[in-house]
C-alpha cells in the first residue's frame, strides 16, 4: 500500500514499489550539502536532544538530515559545519587528518605571559595526556588566538586552564580552510562548489597535502 512504513528489513519487494528512506528514493543519493553556522550560546552541537533544548540542527531548515560535524561545547559559540556527508564528516573530525581549528578565547588573570605562551606551543599536559603543540598568539592581554588540529573534549578550556588562565569566553573563529568572517549569532550559509573542494582537500591525510603541494 502506498505510503506505508515498513519496519521488517526482512520484507520482500518486487523492484517495482516506489520507496523511500528519509523521504528521499531508494537509488538516488542526496544531494551532498555543508552549511556553515555561527552557533550562538546555550544551543547544543547535536541533532537532537533528550532535554528538548535547542540544537544546532534546528538553526538551519533543510529538507533532508543535517548532521553536526564535531562539537562546540554549549557555552562555546562561532563557527560550526553541518552536513548530510557522513564521510566528510569523518575526515574532517578524525584526528589521522590533523584539520586545524581555530579559536578566540577570553581568558581571567592577565596579562599571559611570554612563557604561557611558549607552554601551550610545546604542548600541555592534561588528564588524558600531553596535547600536541598548539599555533598561539596573544591579541589582547586577555585574549588568546589557538590553533589545534586534536578534537579532545573541552580542550582548548582545559588547556588554559592547565596555564593557570580560565576560559571566560571562548568562540571558534575558523575550521579548516573556512573562516566565520561576517555570520551573525544564529546565521548560517551554504557553502559553495569552491569552498567544498578547499574543504575536501584540507580533508586529506597531511602527507597527502604535502605531496599535492609540493607538485603545484
């Protein structure tokens, strides 16, 4: 009967009957999307939520599954990718592929000094092991620019606060090649063909991107 849901994976089909998976048919594969979001405060990095709070997936209407890559913590706010790539994905939050991220954080106890900064370049120990060293600069006295290619949980907060400075604020200025550049709290954008090959390409094992720079 059309329009009815098939919940037995055992269930025969002719190959005539029209189905469906997600709304989307059998056969044709959706259209690969990415869309860049400025994920503002108290919003969740996840597809849904038992606690019925806000999600990032909700910011952004599309017909089909959108899917966060990685996370932001929900006090975290800047850029964050969202996607129906489930390989994509992978390669940019697996750490074989070293993707850098970005972050601009707000920091107590200034002003950081030059040997915090020669701490967090070296790399830092933590509870689940050293971090590798980290591209950092000071802005402000009280504001740091880090750049990580690891995906630890909290890690950018843990690692300043292993220097002895608590995050106050902290947001994600760049993924990758993309930057945050002028979106909004809450606005979010699709990404076009060029942005996607710059990010497939920064999505490449570094050995890999060493070679394809190399032979330019």
């Amino acid at each position: 009967m059309a329009g009815t849901a098939v919940l037995d994976p055992a269930r025969e089909v002719s190959g005539e009957e029209a189905i469906e998976v997600d709304g989307v048919p059998v056969g044709e594969a959706p259209e690969r999307v990415v869309y860049a979001l400025n994920k503002p405060a108290g919003i969740v990095s996840t597809a849904s939520d038992p606690q019925r709070r806000p999600t990032v997936v909700s910011l952004v209407p599309h017909e089909g599954r959108l899917y966060p890559v990685g996370r932001l913590d929900i006090d975290t706010t800047g850029l964050i990718l969202l996607t129906n790539d489930g390989e994509l994905a992978h390669r940019l939050t697996h750490p074989r592929f070293e993707v850098e991220k970005t972050y601009r954080a707000v920091v107590s106890s200034p002003a950081v000094r030059e040997s915090t900064l020669r701490a967090l370049r070296r790399g830092v120990e933590l509870d689940d092991g050293v971090t590798a060293p980290a591209r950092v600069r000071r802005l402000r006295a009280d504001t740091l620019e880090l750049t990580i290619h690891e995906g630890r949980k909290r890690q950018v907060r843990r690692m300043c606060e292993a220097v002895g400075h608590r995050v106050i604020r902290l947001e994600r200025v760049r993924f990758g090649p993309l930057e945050l550049g002028g979106l909004g709290p809450g606005d979010y954008r699709r990404l076009g063909a060029a942005e996607l090959r710059q990010l497939n390409a920064a999505a490449t094992e570094p050995r890999a991107r060493r070679r394809a720079s190399v032979s330019r």
